[in-house]
C-alpha cells in the first residue's frame, strides 16, 4: 500500500518550449512528449469507471487523477 501511495500520490504536468511532461507521485512512472508531435488538444469529461491511475481505453492511454475534467491529447501517431 506505501509504495503505490509513492508511485501514485500525486500526478504533475510540466511544458517547457519543446516538450510536455508529466509524471505520479516520485517521478518513477512518466512520459515525456515532444510538442512537435502534438496535432490537437481538447477539453474531456472522463467516465468514472476509469479510476485513478494509468488505463488503456478506447481512445487510447489515460493517465488519471480523481476529478472528472481532463485534457485529450492527440499525436501525430495516432
């Protein structure tokens, strides 16, 4: 229970001019995207099935904190 607490606590974004970044908790579980790759972003309402954490739905991976509001992001990738 501890260490999902350390890998799970907390969910930070950071952008600089290159790259976005986010990571939970101690920064052990991230990803970092570069900007180039980002075609479109947009305002989504996240079901509560869902939870808190990292899932794969439908529409691709979701990285997620408690609250129904969150940003798609788009990849050039698909």
């Amino acid at each position: 229970m501890r260490i999902t607490a350390l890998l799970f606590y907390d969910l930070t974004v950071e952008i600089d001019e290159t790259r976005l970044c986010f990571h939970f908790g101690v920064g052990l579980i991230r990803k970092r995207i570069p900007l180039a790759q980002i075609v479109a972003v947009e305002p989504v309402r996240n079901s509560w099935l869902y939870g808190w954490g990292i899932y794969r739905t439908p529409r691709g991976g979701l990285y997620n904190m408690p609250g129904w509001e969150a940003v798609e992001i788009t990849l050039a990738s698909g």
